[in-house]
C-alpha cells in the first residue's frame, strides 16, 4: 500500500467525519482518478516528434499514454483528421497515489514559479485543472531534460467526489496540495 493511500485511509477520512459528521462511509469524498495531458502542436506536422513526448509521459506517470488525435480538419491550423495532436494518460488507484505523492513531495516544492494552486480552478467541485511548464522539475525527466527540449508543460486534472466547496478544500489539503485562497 502506498504512503498516501494509507495517510487517506487513516488520517484523512477520520479528519473529514470529525469535521463534516458524516453518517455513512460513502459520504466521505475521495480522489477518483487523475488526468494528465500534453498537447504536442509539432506532431501534427511531423509523427517522429510524437516520441519525446511519449518517453516523457512514461517516465513521469509509469504509464504508456494513449496517442489522442484530431476529429477534424482545421485549415487555419494546419491540422488534418486523424493526425495526432496529444496524450492522455487516466491513473487510478495505486498508480494514482503513487503520482500525487510525487507531484506533492517534489515536483509542485521545486517548480519557482509554482505559488499554489488556487480554489478558484475547483470546476464543479469535482475536477481540480492545473499545469505544469517547467517539466525539469519531475526527478525522472532532470537528467534527461535535453532530449525533451520541445516539450511545452503538462495539464493535470484531479478529480474527487465532494458535495460542497468546504469538503473539496478540506479533501485536497490533507494530500498536500497547496490551495491558496
């Protein structure tokens, strides 16, 4: 068992009955699962560049990403149908907690530029957006950092199950993540 699926299960759901008097274990929120995604412009011209972006999402997330592509042709935007134009990786479970221990512990406390995550990116309560520019932060990537030289950021979504503003603020502090006001 991971470190913060045990620190959930033993101290913060207790935290959140104790503060919120919960009746029934359901109530209490948790995190569902989280989304990361990259979009890669330069792939739509040229597929080779696709593979940084891959290599970097398989070291960052443990997981090998699913290649997204274009529903349809933009001409303004040079894009044809079918063409890749991102990655996507879903993580649930322990590949979840394993992740968020990670952005929590390092990646998020070495960003400069990172000064937290404010609550006003909570979308219906439910989804938490944020991105990361600087992907030399990860530990995986800073040693590999000039083979990934076009790499542009990551988006992060956490997605949890609270019912109310307070909950959700209260869900995401006990993970560690810095929510500012």
């Amino acid at each position: 068992m991971n470190i913060l699926n045990f620190h959930y299960n033993h101290q913060i759901r207790k935290d959140l009955i104790m503060q919120f008097n919960y009746n029934n274990f359901s109530q209490i929120p948790k995190l569902k699962k989280i989304v990361i995604n990259i979009g890669a412009k330069e792939a739509s011209l040229n597929k080779k560049k696709l593979v940084p972006s891959i290599l970097a999402m398989d070291l960052i997330t443990g997981v090998l990403p699913i290649v997204t592509k274009s529903k349809k042709a933009i001409a303004n935007f040079n894009l044809k149908k079918n063409y890749p134009i991102g990655l996507k990786v879903s993580l649930m479970n322990e590949l979840m907690y394993n992740f968020l221990f990670k952005l929590t512990n390092t990646t998020i406390y070495l960003n400069k530029d990172f000064n937290g995550l404010s609550i006003k990116n909570l979308n219906n309560l439910n989804f938490l957006n944020f991105s990361i520019s600087d992907i030399s932060t990860f530990l995986e990537i800073s040693n590999y950092y000039e083979n990934f030289e076009l790499f542009q950021g990551i988006d992060i979504s956490i997605i949890t199950t609270p019912v109310n503003l307070n909950e959700a603020k209260s869900l995401l502090i006990g993970f560690r993540l810095p929510i500012i006001n």
